[in-house]
C-alpha cells in the first residue's frame, strides 16, 4: 500500500476511507507509481462546476454528454481479469474533440450482468453506462466519497492538463436492484474550463 493511501487513511476515523481509490489504486501501483494524496470531501465541498458533474446518483457518462453537448467515447487504458472480476483503467472522450474529460477505473462483476451485456463490456468499445442501458440493466448509483487533489504527471497526461491542476472525482458503487454491486469506480474529471 502507498504512502498517500496510508496517510489518508490516518486522518479518517472511520472504515469508510478503506477502498476509496479501488480499483484505480491497482492500475497506479501496477505502474510503479504512488496515487496523488487526495482529501475526502463532502458534496458541499466540491466546487462548480464539479459539483454539478459529480453529486449526483446517475451514471456520469450521459451526465457528461449532456454537460458537453457531445457523445463520450471509451479508451481502455489497461485490464486485469479474473475470473468474474473485469479491471479497466480508462479514459473518456468527447466524440467531436477528442478531448478528454474523465479519468479512472472500474471494476465490474461480470457474472451479475445479462451474457449480451457481458460481451460487450469485454469488447471494450463503449462506456459501461450506455451499457447498461442499452441492455437494460437495472441499476442504482450510490456515491460513497468525492475526491479532491492535484493532477499527478499520468492524470495530466491522460487529461491533457497543464502543470498540476486541482481535479475532483468520486467513487462510486453500482447496485443492482436485487441489492448485488455490479461494479465500482472512480471517476476523476478534468477541468471544465481547462482548454487543452
């Protein structure tokens, strides 16, 4: 476990912080690198436009789209399988640009979604919220934490900033109506107002 996960997890006093960076903290640590130290904010905490974008319970692929007038694309950056349990590192686009405008992971239990919806996600071509609906797959989303701190060199990178702006994020859990989780992720946006 990296020092900045250690660390925030000293200044929490409940189990809650556990897992807040799973499963991006894999792809990080499977890179050789340290997670960027981030804070546990409320959804007051969050400032605008973020706050818009995140404090929500709906799937942040259509929130995007209708924030940006434009459909999201999928990159898959990286992969773990096993068993029932998919891992992707990736980043979303916007159709027109190219620009990106989120970053992060998901870990998705397989067995717990239809067979048709199940290859799709393993094609790897679209976001696992058009999936979702697309095949009907009935879901709530429960955000458990939203996430303040500076870009580190990969998040730049991939989110085409400059320097070490301020992102926010959250993580976030998928539930099936039958109370199963179906999938987790974490969700780091660029910048609304950063022009690559």
């Amino acid at each position: 476990m990296n020092a900045a996960i250690s660390r925030a997890k000293a200044e929490w006093s409940g189990p809650k912080r556990d897992g807040l960076t799973r499963p991006l903290d894999y792809f990080y640590a499977r890179a050789g690198l340290a997670l960027p130290e981030f804070r546990v904010l409320t959804g007051a905490e969050v400032p605008p436009p973020f706050q818009q974008l995140l404090v929500h319970v709906n799937d942040m692929t259509p929130t995007l789209e209708e924030y940006y007038g434009d459909a999201i694309e999928l990159r898959v950056l990286g992969r773990r399988r096993r068993g029932q349990e998919y891992w992707r590192e990736v980043v979303l686009l916007l159709r027109g640009s190219g620009q990106p405008v989120e970053f992060g992971a998901n870990r998705v239990l397989l067995d717990r979604f239809p067979a048709a919806a199940r290859q799709a996600i393993l094609e790897e071509g679209t976001p696992l919220g058009h999936i979702m609906r697309d095949y009907g797959v009935v879901h709530t989303c429960q955000p458990n934490a939203f996430l303040g701190m500076r870009a580190d060199a990969l998040m730049g990178a991939t989110l085409q900033l400059r320097g070490q702006a301020e992102v926010y994020g959250r993580h976030n859990r998928l539930y099936g109506l039958d109370g199963l989780l179906l999938s987790e992720v974490v969700e780091i946006l660029r910048p609304p107002a950063v022009q690559a």
